[in-house]
C-alpha cells in the first residue's frame, strides 16, 4: 500500500534500542515490496536495510550480519520482478516502474543478475511472481535455480535485458576500480587482480550465453520477433565493461553446441554444466573418382612413369595437361607439386607419348576468342553440358576439321580453370591470395560448375571452402587436391571397401558410358581427400569462412540446394567431434568407413552452409556490419533511406531495420535446425 511511514515508525520504534535487521528481514520485505512493484518502498528499504559498497565483498551475505540485508534476497527480488512481468502489465503501462526497480536492485542493493538463485527458499512468502512458477511448473519446465537475465529472456522483455547488462556493467565497471584502489589491497600483485576479473567476466558471459541461447530457440519456436529484438540485446555485449585486459567474446562454442541440441530435440534443455573450452569440431572426408587414359601400350604402361610415389598412380590426364600450351604459359602460377616438377622439357616423363595416342580426340574450346586446345573424353567426362555441346557441334563439323566449340559469357580465366579441373581432379592455379576475394572466386566456381553441370569442380569449390587458414599454402593462393599432393592412394573398385566410394565409381562409369568417351577416357579408381573444420578455428585471420562471406556463402548454399549437378557423385562423409584436444592434428591413418557414427551428405554445399551458419550466430554483429548484409539491405530497401543504415541493432525510427537481422536469424535457426550435421 505504499505506507512508507508505517515502515519507518516500526523500524524507528521496534530497532530503537539497537538495530537487529536479520530477524526483520528474515520475512523477504523485499521481495514482497517488489512483488507490488512499489519504488518507494523498494527505495526506503535499500536505504535502510543494505550497505552497496560491501555487496561485492561476498558471494552471499546471509542475515545474521547486522545492519546488511541478506544478498539473496536482492537477487530474488530481481527475479521476481521478473517473473511479474507479463503482457497485460506492459499493456497497463507499469514497464517504466519495473525498469526503475531493476536499475535499483542493481545500482543500490548490489543484485547480480548473472548468478543462479534459488527460487524458492525457507522464509520466502508467497508473491504474485509464483502464479509465472506454477504455470512453468504445470508444463514440466519448472527448475529449483534461475538466472533474472534468463527469465527476462524467457518472457522476451529486451528493455529488461539491456538494462540489467547496462547497470550491472557500470556497477561492476565502478567495483572493480575501487578494488584496486583499496589501501588494504595496495600489496596485491597485478595477477590477483586479473584473476578475480576474469572470474566476474567468465560469469558475465556464461549468463549472456545462457540467455542468448534461451532467445534464439524461443524464436525459432514461437516465430515470434520479440525474442528476436532480445536476442540482439544480447549479441551487443561490446557494452559490457571488460577488465583491461579482456577481449570481447562471441557466442561460445559450448552455447553453440547447446543451441544445436536444443534444436534438434525441438525442448529447450537445461544449459550444460562442464565449462570446457575444449575445440569441437567437424572431420569431412570426400571420395574423388580419377581418370585415365586406357589401352596405353605396355611399354609406355604406368610402371615407366617415374611418379609411383603415393597417390600419383593414374594421372595420365594431369600430364597431358602439362602439354596442353595455354597451360604451359602459365606454369609459374601453378600450386600443385607433382606439375611443378614434371612439365619441364627435360622430364624423363616424356617416354609417355599421349599426344600420339589420344591426338584424335582433341578440339578447340573457343572463349573470348582464344582457342584453348583440349579434349573430347575428359571433357565431357567432366562436364554434362559441355558434353552436350560437344556432341551437337560435331554433328555439323566438317569431316576432316579440328572440332571447334565456341562458349558465350564465360571469362577466360575462368574456363582455364574449369579445364584445369577437368584434367588435374584440381584447379591448379588462378584462385587469388585474399581470403575474402578467393571465398567469392570459389562461389562463382561453385555456379559456374552446376551451370556446366560438373559436380566434381562443385566438391572441389566447397572442399576448399572447409579448409583451415594453415591449409591454403605458403602463398595464400590455395593448395592442390589431386592425389599425388593429398598423399593419397586411388584404388580400384576391387581394393575398395568403402561403399560411398563405390557408388560414386559406378556414377561415373554409367555418366561416361552415356557420353560415349570410354575409349579414350575410363573412370579407374577413387582416392579420398580429407580436411577438417574446427568452429573455435575457422573465423581466424586467413579461414574463407568468416563474418564477412558468410552470408555469400548461405546464399549460394540455398541456391545449390535444388541442385542438378548432384548426379550421385556429390558425397561428403563427416564425423563430429566434441573432445579435440589438438585442432591442428591431421587425418593420419584415420579411416571410419566402418563407424556407424558417420554421416554422409549428398546435397551440394551443405557442409559449407553449415560452417557459414555457425559463424554467423557466433559473430552476429560483425555480420550485420559485414558489407554482404549492408549489399542485402541495399536489396530491399529504397538507396534514398539508406543513410539511416548506420548502425545495426538500433530502436526507434531505425527499428525497421533490426527486422532485417531478426529474419536473418529466423533463417540461420531454420537451416541449423534441420541440418544434417546435428544428427547421427
């Protein structure tokens, strides 16, 4: 009833002869106080009851200190005005009393609310809060310990969150300067100090985690963009005031992986107890079919050839390509090892004549009015449309001409390098040193290959999307993924025991039977290539995968998913991880054809969706600054009110704009949710 002068008669007439708080305070007036949302009597009883500047000092200070209220119920007062929140109350217009309250619980009872409490406890009355418990209770979702930043996130109030990020920032910001200015603490090293702050900023971010996670499944969930506008309440955690030595953190990988599960088992689960910052991450490994030229006579057979080393066996194509002279004239741009050291004049490799052998199956592909000398067999082989133009050109040729196949709106470059791929099972040389021009030059690849229906250049584009930044080579510009630089073995259908690899052999059998290039070309064997991706690696300095590409990389994702260049021959095998301890180790002997934890994916570009995906909601800000989303919101929106787009995550006149994120998460939660990759 607001009757403040009551209060101070009893306190003044009942504690005249000494105060003795503990056995007023033992009822929770507090918490009744907040339960009436009454800011004077909130007020009168902070002023009375509680001393801030040692709220700090302890983890609990129970009532049994004279003249100090007990710290659990503060931070119980600031969860049940959380729990008084409801739709009808925000409607009645009482929000600002409530926001009143939290920045008092805060600023002067010293609540926390980034720490557990207990939701009920011996002494606690009876509060309009508890309807909010029997009704979580009645759903099976009641729990004995609760976060007042979760339960704001829980009933989606963002004006709530920012407030308590933003007070208990500026009081913890105020704390942790009169530590250190303590004359009692002068002695203490600077590590003490860095210690006990990095323990409060661990708490801070576990409970933001915590919320974060909470907001994302609510809104996958309800569908709902409140949960969404308090989602990005909490991405904006560069607010929150940091020792000097700390660095501002994304979503933890833990919280990822608790997103994940929750959204696989459609439950909000309990968040994980374990605070390991182990490396989790994802193996991928990959069956590539080679080529070879068949019926080469026994003294030119592959034992002449002075490339037996590992996985060099059956590369007759990528020798040819040696030969071929537009691509002798740019061998000094060339990534692949095995090429470097066999297209030189000199090479004792030159006993191999495979001009001699496979001269009638040349023919000129002609773009931008260069004629690049190539081959029928392995061309179509490669490529289904080419094929197809191949086929429809020769019926008008002249009987006796060299087969000229003119290609439109194809740059040069570009259709080097799909050649190159076609010969060499790689693009040996052409991608560009800068991680972000590469990415885009690989999603391009990546259309250009289901245009020319060629599903091996496809998982080539996205294999090398999954690298890690230590994989791209010395000089940024890529590696080689044929199977001599892989340091892998091609085997024959009889060696293979994998029945992946097997399926993607018989594929390419049917495909080149079809095209009718087996007498010169003939699919001999599969080799693997194996990488992996480590999500608490692949936003480093030098990954393609990053904030900036990400949503590139989602886009093009979505457009490959109705692919036609899958033929079968599309497969990418992986193994998630959850106990790394070395992100850096290799493959070694590792093979788990056999594991019935592995998975297998067929759909183009899922593999590397799914890294995009779990980099955009770990680093959700830095996408929404990234100038793919600034191009995406260009899109849609008219370039005059464009000006206004300066600042992600803004309120107000601007709040039209934080729409554009919200459904950008919505579409993240969706891809994550039906991802193969969270499923075993």
């Amino acid at each position: 009833a607001n009757s403040t002068d009551i209060i101070m008669h009893l306190l003044t007439t009942r504690f005249a002869t000494g105060p003795s708080y503990s056995s007023w305070f033992a009822g929770c007036p507090l918490i009744v106080a907040v339960s009436k949302k009454s800011i004077t009597m909130v007020k009168l009883l902070l002023e009375i009851g509680y001393d801030a500047s040692v709220s700090y000092g302890a983890a609990r200070i129970f009532p049994g200190n004279d003249g100090k209220l007990a710290h659990d119920e503060v931070n119980r007062a600031l969860l049940e005005i959380i729990y008084r929140m409801t739709d009808d109350e925000k409607e009645n217009g009482n929000s600002d009393d409530t926001y009143e309250i939290i920045r008092l619980l805060i600023s002067q009872g010293g609540a926390n609310p980034h720490i557990n409490v207990s939701i009920r406890f011996p002494g606690k009355p009876h509060t309009q809060g508890d309807r909010m418990l029997l009704l979580r209770y009645l759903k099976g979702k009641m729990t004995q310990e609760d976060t007042p930043l979760s339960a704001a996130a829980r009933v989606a109030d963002a004006e709530a969150v920012r407030c308590m990020i933003n007070a208990y920032s500026s009081s913890l910001g105020e704390f942790k300067t009169q530590r250190r200015n303590d004359p009692l603490l002068q002695s203490q090293p600077e590590s003490y100090f860095q210690k006990l702050e990095e323990k409060e900023d661990d708490t801070v971010y576990w409970s933001v985690d915590a919320a974060l996670v909470i907001s994302l499944f609510m809104m996958w969930q309800t569908a709902q963009n409140k949960y969404g506008r308090c989602a990005l309440v909490l991405y904006k955690r560069d607010r929150l005031n940091l020792s000097c030595n700390a660095v501002p953190r994304n979503l933890s990988q833990r919280a990822m992986q608790w997103l994940e599960k929750c959204l696989e088992m459609c439950l909000l689960l309990p968040p994980p107890k374990q605070k390991s910052k182990s490396t989790e991450g994802c193996y991928f490994q990959a069956p590539l079919v080679q080529h070879h030229i068949p019926n080469i006579p026994n003294c030119m057979g592959k034992k002449s050839i002075p490339y037996q080393n590992a996985g060099a066996n059956f590369m007759d194509w990528s020798r040819v390509l040696t030969d071929l002279p537009w691509f002798r004239s740019r061998t000094y741009g060339v990534t692949c090892n095995w090429m470097q050291e066999n297209s030189s004049d000199s090479s004792e490799v030159k006993e191999v004549n495979y001009n001699r052998t496979i001269s009638e199956d040349e023919f000129y592909l002609v773009v931008e009015g260069e004629q690049l000398l190539a081959h029928k067999s392995i061309v179509s082989a490669k490529s289904g449309k080419l094929a197809a133009q191949i086929r429809f050109t020769e019926k008008e040729c002249l009987l006796g001409d060299r087969l000229s196949v003119h290609i439109d709106h194809l740059p040069l470059l570009a259709a080097k390098m799909l050649l190159s791929h076609c010969y060499h099972n790689s693009i040996a040389f052409g991608l560009r040193k800068s991680p972000i021009k590469q990415c885009h030059q690989l999603l391009e690849l990546a259309l250009l290959a289901e245009e020319y229906l060629c599903p091996s250049l496809l998982l080539e584009c996205e294999l090398r999307l999954l690298l890690q930044s230590s994989s791209h080579g010395e000089k940024g510009c890529g590696i080689c993924i044929c199977p001599h630089c892989s340091g892998e073995t091609v085997f024959a259908k009889e060696q293979m025991n994998c029945p992946i690899g097997l399926q993607c052999l018989e594929k390419a059998k049917v495909s080149n039977d079809t095209d009718g290039s087996s007498s010169y070309c003939e699919p001999v064997g599969v080799y693997t290539y194996k990488t992996s991706a480590f999500s608490m690696l692949s936003s480093q300095i030098g990954s393609l995968v990053t904030p900036e590409s990400a949503l590139d990389i989602l886009a093009v994702a979505q457009q490959l998913e109705s692919s036609s260049s899958q033929q079968g021959i599309h497969r990418i095998k992986f193994w998630r991880s959850e106990t790394i301890d070395n992100p850096n180790s290799t493959f070694g002997g590792w093979n788990r054809d056999a594991d019935k934890d592995i998975g297998c994916t067929s759909a183009p570009f899922a593999a590397a969706k799914m890294m995009a995906i779990s980099i955009m909601l770990r680093n959700f800000p830095e996408v929404v600054r990234s100038d793919s989303y600034l191009r995406q919101i260009k899109s849609d929106n008219d370039e005059d009110h464009m000006a206004e787009v300066d600042a992600p995550f803004t309120t107000g006149t601007q709040a039209g704009y934080d729409e554009h994120a919200i459904l950008l998460l919505q579409t993240c939660l969706e891809e994550l949710a039906c991802s193969p990759f969270n499923k075993k």
